[in-house]
C-alpha cells in the first residue's frame, strides 16, 4: 500500500484516500505552439521504471493537490511537496540523490 503524506495537514494517507493526477512538472503548450509541442503536451506521459514524479489530491482529506517524488519499483517515497513547486526542495532532492547518485534535476521538455 503506498502512503503518502499531505504536505499541507501532516496527515499519512493510504493510497485509497488520494487520488492521482499523472506526471507532475509538465511544461504547458498552449494553442499557438507547435502542433508537435501541443500534441505532447496532451498526450505523452513518462511511465518510468523508477523515479517518478507525480500529482496526488487529497481527495479524501482537506482536497489540496501535491506533488510526490518516489520509485516507482520499489514504493520509496522521496517526499511530498505543494503543487505550486517549479521543482522539488533542497531535501527531496538530497534524499533522491542519497539513492540515485548520478541523477539530476531536470524540468520536463
Ligand atoms: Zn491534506
């Protein structure tokens, strides 16, 4: 069971209290940008084979969105952090590069 905890009430919440919201950070193509740029802005999703950043709503608590960084193989939860973040804190990242050394924080494309 993957548990999450809300960045905004403290509380741990099972996985059947949240719901998710896909691949967080995407850059935003409006309509005036290319055809290709638009059409991935829509419909192309990262689905990786460890870690992953993602969109979670609290839907079952006070139905705040949030952002969580975790491995997808193994259920590690890096952290939780506001929606509202360009990119994850200083100490999710340290925690990411504790487990994942050679990796670097790099905003979706
Ligand atoms: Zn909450």
């Amino acid at each position: 069971m993957l548990t999450l905890t809300c960045p905004y009430c403290g509380v741990k919440a099972d996985e059947t209290e949240l719901a998710p919201g896909g691949e967080a950070h995407l850059k935003r193509f409006g309509p005036e940008s290319s055809d290709d740029d638009f059409h991935g802005y829509l419909f192309s999703r990262k689905n990786p084979r460890g870690l992953h950043f993602e969109r979670w709503r609290h839907s079952h608590g006070c139905g705040k969105w949030f952002h969580a960084a975790r491995d997808t193989v193994t259920l590690q939860v890096f952290g939780t952090y506001p929606a509202q973040s360009y990119a994850p804190p200083r100490d999710i990242v340290k925690a990411i590069k504790k487990r994942h050394p050679d990796w670097a924080w790099e905003a979706s494309a």
